[in-house]
C-alpha cells in the first residue's frame, strides 16, 4: 500500500510541476509524506527507484516557480541517494534555464554534510551485480572521485570550502570508515554485501595523487579496528585485494608510506603480495629495483612486511634479495645507474639480511658467496669513492652473515658498522652515513706531478676511429667533449659522414664517468643534424621505428629531431643592436680657421639650452632576420615520424604497452607542426596532424591526450587561415565536436568561416600554446620549452 501510495504521489507531482503555484508546493509535500510513509529511500524497490529517478530529473527541469524553496531540495536530500546524485551532477554539467550552478552546489554540500554520500556508497555495496551495472557504477565512481573537479569548473575555482581537494577527500576517507563499519555489522548479522566499489573508490582517489589525504583517515582507523577484530582484518584486506590493477601501485605505496611500521603493515594488507601479481611486481620489483627515492622508514616497513610471513618470506622476501644482489653484482648497472640508486639498492640488501634466517642463510650461501665477489669486484673498480664504499659495507656485511665460524672479509678503509652485532633493523641508515678513515695510509708525494693533457682530434675522421675502436679512455673523453665544435667548425667534412657519425652517436655508450655525458652526446647529435638535415633525418626517423632498438634510444631520437628543428627555425643571431651610422649633416669650415671651435661651441649650447630631456634611452634592440633554415627540411622531420605509429612490432608497440613513447611522439610531433609556421609545408603538415589526432582520440593515457591538445593549438598557430578555410573546415568541425563545445569554437554553418578565424585567434588557442612553451611566448619561435 505505501509503494501504491508513493506511485500515485509521484505522478500527481509531476502534473503539479507543470501547473506550478501552490499546487506543486502540495504535490511536492505529498511526495515526501509519501515516501516517509514507505519506510524512506532505503525501503523502496526497483520499480520505486526508476520513478524517483524520472521525478527528480523532471524536478530538475521545472520552473523557478514549480520548486518552492527549501522544499524541492529535501526531495533530492532524502530521496534515493544514487538517483540524487547522478540527477544533480547532470544538472551541473549542463545547468538549466530555471536552476543555476550555484544552486546544484549548495544542494551538492547539504548533500555530503548529511550524510548522503555514505547512504550512496553503502547502496551501491547493497546493490547484486547485473547486466550493464559495471558502465552504471564506473560513471557514478567517476563523479565521486571528481566531485571537486566538477564543482571547481563550474563555479570557476569559486566553490564552498567543502569541495576543496584537502577537505574533500579526508571527508570521503570518513565516508568509507561509515560504509565499512555498516559492513563489518551486516556479515555479522549474516547478511552479505560487496566491498568492490570502495575498492574501486579508494584506487582511483590514489591514482588521481590524493593517498595522502585519504589514507591519513583511513589508515589510523583501520590501526585500531584491526587491533584485535579478524572480521575487520579481513575486511581491510578484501578492501585492498579488491583494488584493479590499474590502480594497485598507487594503493601500496600509499599504504607503505602512511604506515607506521611493518608488524601494521602486515595486519591492514595481510598476503596481498601472495595473492596479487600486480602487489607483488610493485612491491618486489618497482619499489626496490626502478624507485630509489624512498625513505629508508618505507623500506624498512616494505621488506619487514615481506619477512613477518612464513609464505611471504619464500615467495617474496627471498626472491627480492636475489634480484637486488643481481643489481647490486652488475657491472653495468654500477657504470649507468646513480649514486643514490645505488645508496637505496644497498640500503634494501642490509635490511634483507637483518631478517635472514639461519636456515635460509644456510641454503643460499653460495648464492650470497658469488654475488659478494662478483659485487665487491665491480664496486672497487668504480672511480667513485661514495661507490667504492658502498661496495666494502655490502661486501663486510655478507661476509659476515655467511662465514659466522671463519674470518670474515675486511678492508683498509675503516668503516663503522653498527648494523651486524644484533642491531634491530631500524638502525640501518646509520650504517649507510659511515665515516672512514685513510689515516694509517701512506699518502703519495705528488707536490711536483703535473696534470697529463690529453689532445682531443682534430679531424671528423680521426674522432669517429676513436669513438668505435680506441681503448685509451682519456682520448675517447676528450673527443667526447670536442665533438660539437668540431662538428660546427667543419661542416663540409661533417656532410662527408654525417649518417655514420649519426650512426655512432645514437649507440653510443658511457665507457667512463664523463659528467654530463648525456647532455654532450646530444648536443653532438643535434651539430650533426643541423649540418646535414636531410640523410641525417631520414636515417633517425627511420630508426625510430626500427627493431633492436630501447626505449630510450626512441626517445632520445625524437629529442634530437626537436632540438634540431629549433635550432634551424632560428635566426643565426637572435638579437643585434641597432646602430646609427649614417653621417650627420654639417657644416663643413677651412682647416685652420680660429672659429671652428667657437662655433661648435655656441651651436651646441643653444641646443643644449632649448632641449628638454625626460629620459635617457637605451639603445634599440630588433630582432634578428635571416632565412628559415627549417623551411625546406621541416617535411623530412614530420612526415616519417606520423607514418607508421600504427604499425606494431615484436619489441615496440606505440598503440599498446609502449604508451609513454607514444605521448613524446604527440608532443614532438607538435613542436614541430608549431616550429613550421610560415612554411611551404606547413599546410600538408596539418592536415596530416588532424588525421593522426583523429585516429588517438580515445587514447585512455591523459599524457597522450594532452599531447594531442598541445597538436591542435600548435595546428592552429601554424596554419594560416585561408586553408583552415579552404581545406581542413571538416577536420576541424569534427575535432570541436570531440573537444565538446567547451570553449565554443565553432556554431552552425552560416558562422563557420567567421568564428574558424577567431578560432586562430582565439585566447584559448594562446593560452595554450604558451602552455607548450611555458618558457617562451607565442611571439618567439622556441617551441621545446615543455620537453
């Protein structure tokens, strides 16, 4: 009878709305009785719900004068809170005539500070999985998270202080602790119910950067509910089992880090690392192996969870030490990798050991044997003395684990150790700030040696044989160090091998420390580049695509190809002093005459005395002009690059894995559609361009999105405006139809070839141009400020 009376009471108000007056404050009133009658929101049925939902949609639609104030808002604070919530984000996005943003807001705060958003969740968790609810609950889950986003948009930046992101997302970590004590209390009383959307909720809030707001709630709560509660252990760790893989990294290290230790960590996570591949790669491999910026507090609560469980300690624990002495044992990896991450992998090995077992140590101590000498081998070698160090500390510690009966390895250099004589694991950083000491060493007498000059080349020839085939290292720095004056100072014999000193550059590796190799190796490449353009181009745009090839040499590629470009885009002076040099009329006197001086002395009194002088100039400075040395390559740049991103191979997948590669390539691509202004092919090139931003324009990574942002402001600074007119106006109509009309750059077609000009113009369009080039202006041609 009450959901009979609550149907009717829905339809009478709908015919209400439209009557408005005092028959829709009634017909409002009687849907509120209607629904208290029914038992509330939570009470009411599917069939219920689907009419609430069309109710409020029509209540949201209706005149100022259809919704009496203060009560058409309690319709969306007490009805169902799924609907509500959805109705009023809507409404926000695309407002009414009748019913402003700022209205939607405040109904929006009256919402959370009563408590509904914990009534949403917890429905959501009530809620039995069907057909089409995953699409229903990714949309709700991205409304929830971007809630401040939303409201910041609209309001622009003007929002009530409850939707700021330091307020916002503590409040919904104490939403969810709400929802999670509900579920704590109905598996106790029997009844089941689903944790995979506050799941999904607290991944996606870590993924979006915000751990430290939401799990400085979450985690101090969980600390002490799991205390002594098994139901609440288990709760915590379904919350964090449940969390997608997309967004588990994010959810770990938050958890390591707010943590305070490792006896904690491993009661809130419990054998996540057993349970999940996606835990275990980012715990085990991530976190020790490709992150060295961790504090030793978070390795030392990481490898301390790893060893707190029998299970955890064979499957993870073991196998992150091997994996780390196999780093640490590297020869390569100590020449390439830096200090500090080599600081951080011997950071993690000591703390490995402190929680070895005998038994362990016992079946893997030839292991630890031959990583120690292969290590210690490859540290002493280094000409670093930090690395050296390193090496004695690691290698004195093993030692000492594995030869317990026996002498143990010692060095020289003394070394204080605090670590191995049962010192608890928390004591590791002291043994990485060691002091040592040479004072029993004999020092050399070097008061008369002299500092030994090694001559670099002098000829491209000379240089490439020292750089494929010479073994005397000082030569080989010393060519390194030359190489881009040399190039620069002789480009006709630079053009004679320019593909083979390309060739070399690009596989050229580090033999010895040189500081700022990187930054030389580049800066040689792009001499060779601006040289040569055109063989030098072709061959790196074809090795961009090539097999055999990392990562990063694909992105050093398309550096060099960026930084060229520049280079050639700009005059060969950027600025030169205006100077006038042309003679002064006068009067010419005879030499010798007794009043020249007299008069160049009366003449410039007079002047001097009826000239009024506000300001003293300064010298006037003009931009320097030459030809666009770009102009006539820019096409040899651009087109090879934008052919074959599609085109996957065995080791190198733009559209797939490889995604970070592909966003440089968006990038690089519009540094260079925006470097081609006012040239013969910047038309071709951007017509092309809106065809490969066409093709990526779902791309789910926001750092390709954004290069393909960065493509169309660039395409609209560089095109001129007659063959944006002539040949792309239906590229660009459908482009604004996918950027959605936000910044109104286009209407019907009467308007078109009016607002497509603005559109060149547009500030927009500056805003983000000056985005690319934060360290430049669109005035100036530098368009590599952002790379």
């Amino acid at each position: 009878m009450a959901a009979a009376g609550l149907e009717r009471a829905l339809r009478e108000a709908a015919l209400g709305l439209e009557r408005a007056g005092e028959e829709a404050a009634a017909a409002l009133g009687a849907v509120r009785a209607a629904l208290a009658a029914a038992g509330g929101a939570a009470a009411l049925g599917k069939r219920e719900r689907e009419l609430f939902d069309a109710f409020l949609r029509s209540l949201a639609g209706a005149p100022r004068a259809a919704r009496p104030e203060g009560v058409w808002q309690r319709c969306f604070l007490e009805g169902p809170p799924v609907p509500a919530f959805c109705v009023l984000l809507e409404t926000l996005g695309c407002p009414r005539p009748s019913l402003y943003p700022r209205e939607v807001v405040e109904v929006l705060e009256q919402f959370l500070q009563e408590g509904r958003m914990s009534a949403l969740l917890w429905e959501v968790c009530q809620q039995p999985v069907q057909v089409g609810s995953q699409e229903l609950q990714e949309a709700l889950l991205n409304r929830i998270v971007c809630l401040p986003n939303h409201v910041s948009n609209k309001l622009e930046g003007k929002n009530p202080p409850v939707f700021f992101p330091q307020n916002y997302f503590p409040f919904l970590g104490g939403t969810i602790i709400q929802v999670l004590q509900k579920i704590s209390d109905s598996l106790r009383g029997g009844l089941d119910c689903s944790i995979c959307f506050v799941s999904h909720v607290l991944g996606k809030v870590c993924i979006h950067g915000r751990q430290k707001e939401i799990l400085g709630i979450l985690v101090p709560s969980l600390m002490e509910l799991t205390k002594s509660d098994c139901i609440w252990q288990r709760i915590c760790w379904r919350l964090v089992e449940y969390v997608p893989d997309r967004w588990m990294e994010a959810v770990v290290l938050g958890f390591v880090q707010q943590t305070p230790g490792a006896d904690v960590l491993s009661r809130l996570l419990g054998n996540l690392v057993v349970k999940s591949m996606k835990a275990q790669f980012v715990v085990t491999q991530k976190m020790l192996l490709l992150q060295y910026g961790h504090t030793t507090a978070v390795l030392q609560n990481l490898l301390g969870y790893l060893a707190l469980d029998s299970l955890r300690r064979a499957l993870s624990l073991l196998q992150a030490l091997q994996e780390l002495l196999e780093t640490w044992s590297s020869s390569s990896a100590v020449r390439h990798s830096p200090p500090e991450q080599q600081q951080y992998i011997s950071k993690a090995i000591l703390i490995c050991l402190s929680h070895l077992k005998e038994t362990e140590i016992e079946s893997c101590r030839q292991e630890l044997l031959t990583s120690m000498m292969e290590g210690v081998k490859c540290h002493l070698d280094s000409s670093l003395p930090q690395i050296r160090h390193l090496g004695m500390i690691v290698a004195e510690s093993i030692s000492a684990k594995i030869n317990t009966d026996g002498p143990v390895l010692k060095f020289q250099v003394k070394v204080t150790m605090k670590f191995m004589s049962g010192v608890s694991p928390c004591d590791t950083n002291s043994c990485l700030h060691f002091s040592y000491s040479d004072d029993d060493l004999i020092p050399y007498d070097m008061s008369e040696d002299k500092e030994v000059k090694i001559k670099a080349p002098v000829y491209i020839r000379d240089c490439i044989e020292v750089l494929t085939g010479c073994e005397d290292m000082d030569k080989w720095e010393a060519t390194v160090k030359a190489l881009e004056s040399l190039v620069r100072k002789n480009p006709e014999a630079t053009r004679e091998v320019s593909v083979e000193l390309a060739k070399i550059l690009l596989h050229l590796e580090e033999k010895t420390y040189i500081e700022g190799f990187v930054e030389l190796r580049q800066r040689a490449q792009v001499a060779v580049l601006t040289t040569d353009p055109i063989p030098v181009a072709k061959y790196l745009t074809s090795q961009f695509y090539s097999l055999n090839y990392s990562l990063h040499q694909r992105m050093d590629i398309l550096d060099v190809l960026v930084l060229s470009a520049q280079e050639l885009s700009y005059p060969k002076s950027h600025w030169k002093t205006k100077h006038s040099g042309a003679p002064k009329p006068c009067i010419q006197l005879p030499h010798g005459s007794d009043s020249s001086k007299d008069w160049r002395r009366i003449v410039d009194e007079r002047i001097k005395n009826k000239t009024r002088r506000f300001a003293t100039g300064h010298s006037q400075v003009e931009l320097a002009s030459g030809p666009n040395e770009f102009n006539s390559v820019a096409g040899h740049f651009f087109f090879p690059l934008i052919q074959h991103f599609d085109r996957p191979l065995t080791t190198f997948d733009l559209l797939g894995e490889d995604h970070f590669v592909l966003g440089r390539l968006v990038h690089a691509l519009a540094v260079l559609m925006y470097l081609a202004v006012n040239t013969v092919a910047v038309a071709a090139m951007g017509k092309a361009l809106l065809e490969f931003v066409w093709a990526l324009r779902f791309h789910t990574d926001s750092y390709v999105r954004q290069g393909l942002l960065c493509c169309i402001s660039s395409l609209l600074f560089s095109v001129p405006a007659e063959c944006l007119l002539e040949d792309m106006t239906e590229e660009l109509l459908e482009t604004q139809s996918w950027l959605g009309g936000k910044r109104r750059w286009c209407t019907p077609v009467g308007a078109r070839p009016h607002l497509l000009l603005l559109m060149e113009r547009t500030a927009y369009e500056r805003q983000q141009i000056t985005v690319l080039c934060p360290e430049h202006p669109p005035s100036t041609p530098a368009a590599c400020g952002f790379w």
